[in-house]
C-alpha cells in the first residue's frame, strides 16, 4: 500500500469534502484489507476522532458505528440476545482475535467482499446502512449499486426484531475464507442468505417467498424450498470450489438450518 499524504478528519463534512477532492482519495477503516491493493492512495483519511466507535441501543433499531470493531461487536451482548448469537456465530469465524481488533464493521461493509462472514448475516437481519451525503438505504440497495458513489459510512443500524437464527461456514479450516456461507433468521417471516457463492451475499428471494406463503411449514414443505433454492441462487466456481460442491454444501445446510429455525421434527 502506498499513501502519498495521511489526513485526519477534523469532522464527517472534512472527511467527505476531502475523500472527493481526488479519485484516488481513501477512507482508512481498520486497513487490514486496504494495504493488500498495489492501487497508490494519494490521500488516507483517518476518522479515528469522529466517534463512530460506538454502539447504540434505539428503540426501534441498534446503531454500529462504522468505527466499530468486529470485537466490539462481537461483545455486544444485548443484540446478540436479540438475534439469536446470529452476528456473534459469523464473527467468531472471521480470521482471528487480532485480526478482529483492527478489522471494523465499516470496512467490512463497504469492501463489498464476496468472501464475507458479516454481510451475509446483516442481510437476513434487514440492515440498513446511514450515508453521511446518500443518507439511509438498506443493504440490499447498496449491495446492488454497481459503484457506489464516494461517501462516508456513518453506521449500520440493526432493526430490533426477536427471532430464531442459524449460521454456517463452510471452509477448508476454521481461519480460511469461505467456501459457502448461509444465514437464517426467523421472525413473522423467514429470511435466508448465502453468500461465498463465490460471489457476494445475497437474499434468497423466490426461496423465501414460497415459504412465508406456505399454510404450514413441515419436513416436505423445507424439502420443496430447498429445491427452489438450488434452482434459483446462482453459484459458480473458484480455486476454492467446485459449483457441485458449493450446491452439495448448500442443501444440505439449508435443509438443517431451516429444520431448526421452524422447530420442525424430522
């Protein structure tokens, strides 16, 4: 990684006004993954003194700073209560613990990486995300943005919704990158995300829509969406899988994590 000039922000409108004065301008988050590119900064914005390192309990929603680091958050006890230890699962398989006290929740949103553990996870529990000049949108919106116009990320707010959760990783060992990865949350309605596919994480749509209409939910009716499943969520192949791994892995963890988020016997 090479920075031509450091800068710290002084507040969120100098962070903003300087990420723009140049393309090749950059956010400094935890940088774990930002000194891996050969692309040169010219200028590293640091938002250490904006106090976007805190996490908030709202009435209606949790507020993650974008300054958060992934052990603060792993720490964040009341929202793990809330989602069923659904963040807590998919931060414990993220690298290690000193990776996890440089590595924050913003970075890890806003790199988009299709090999990530967190966003998946954030897209069953409807996270929205709160732009400093776009203002607030959901994760989904942002995901399917093809680029994402210069901004700063200010947090990442969690609806406080109850339910049951199911999280899996599936990689070579524990520290390694994905090969799959699949989240469940249970509420009113089912949510079901898979991300690693290799490519970003992303809701399983027409799965979901046949089981939130579904009368009842049993064994047969599982077996069905996860056909649906199959036929509809795209998966591909890298140096890490095979598409017939990926689809065999992902059968088989979407039958076992709907069979325990829907209390159902089998």
């Amino acid at each position: 990684m090479q920075i031509t000039e450091y800068y710290k922000a002084a507040t969120v409108e100098d962070a903003y006004q300087r990420l723009n004065l140049d393309s090749s301008n950059a956010i400094l988050g935890g940088a774990l993954w930002l000194k891996q590119t050969s692309k040169p900064i010219q200028t590293a914005i640091d938002l250490s003194a904006l106090k976007l390192n805190v996490i908030k309990q709202e009435s209606a929603y949790f507020e993650i700073g974008s300054m958060v680091t992934l052990s603060q958050l792993y720490d964040a006890d009341s929202l793990h209560q809330m989602t069923d230890n659904l963040l807590k699962e998919s931060l414990a398989s993220i690298m290690g613990v000193a990776f996890r006290n440089m590595a924050t929740v913003g970075g890890s949103v806003i790199g988009r990486f299709a090999f990530s553990d967190l966003i998946t996870p954030l897209l069953v529990l409807q996270a929205e995300l709160v732009f400093y000049h776009q203002g607030q949108m959901r994760l989904t919106a942002f995901l399917d943005q093809k680029k994402p116009p210069k901004d700063i990320l200010i947090s990442v707010r969690i609806p406080t919704i109850k339910g049951r959760a199911f999280f899996k990783k599936v990689s070579n060992t524990v520290l390694d990158f994905s090969i799959l990865n699949l989240a469940i949350f249970k509420h009113e309605s089912v949510l079901i995300g898979v991300g690693a596919r290799p490519g970003i994480g992303t809701l399983a749509q027409a799965m979901m829509d046949y089981l939130n209409h579904a009368d009842k939910i049993d064994e047969t009716v599982i077996n069905e969406a996860v056909e649906i499943g199959l036929q509809t969520i795209q998966l591909s192949h890298n140096q890490r899988a095979q598409k017939a791994y990926r689809k065999q892995v992902l059968k088989t963890y979407l039958k076992r994590g709907l069979i325990e988020v829907m209390n159902c016997e089998h």
